[in-house]
C-alpha cells in the first residue's frame, strides 16, 4: 500500500488542513513528553500553498493560541476569508470570517 498523496477530490482548504498536521505535531509533542516550555515547530496555517514557514512555540503556548483562534501563522502571512485577532512577535492569530 502506497500513502500516494492526492490532489483530487475533497481536499481541504490549506488553513484547515496545516491546522490538523499541527493538531497532531502538539499529540506527538506531548505522547513524547516534551518539556512545555521548549519551543516546537510548527507549520505555518496561512492560505499560501507554498509556504514552508515554521512557528516555533512552546507547547503551553500553543495550547493558549489555539484556544483564542481559529489559525495561527507566521508574521506577515495571511488566511483567506480570516480576520487577525492578535499579532505577536513569532506568531499571527486569525480567526474565521
Ligand atoms: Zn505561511
């Protein structure tokens, strides 16, 4: 069995999909036992399908971002049909709609 990646069909909007890889970065941050004030990278949420930016934030940081938003992006970058609710130095939140 290949894991072939598709492009066709259902795919979802890069913000939403980043935001379920970074979903699963923190699991494995926290299954491993990292420190929570280490910073852990994670991918940038914004809509630019070629972005490769990582935000690196401690996993308690994380935690406290992803409660007050919906995406969480690197400085500058931006989310389609997203508002920014706060900039910080090393991370942008933006909140749907
Ligand atoms: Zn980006």
């Amino acid at each position: 069995m290949s894991a072939k990646p598709s492009a066709e069909g259902s795919r979802q909007p890069r913000p939403q999909e980043t935001r379920e890889r970074n979903a699963r970065i923190a699991a494995t941050a926290r299954a491993h036992r990292f420190d929570s004030a280490v910073a852990v990278p994670f991918i940038c949420e914004c809509s630019e399908a070629r972005c490769e930016e990582l935000i690196r934030l401690p996993l308690v940081e994380y935690t406290s971002v992803r409660d007050a938003c919906d995406f969480i992006v690197a400085p500058g970058h931006q989310v389609d049909d997203a508002t920014i609710v706060r900039v910080k130095d090393a991370v942008w939140l933006y909140r749907k709609g």
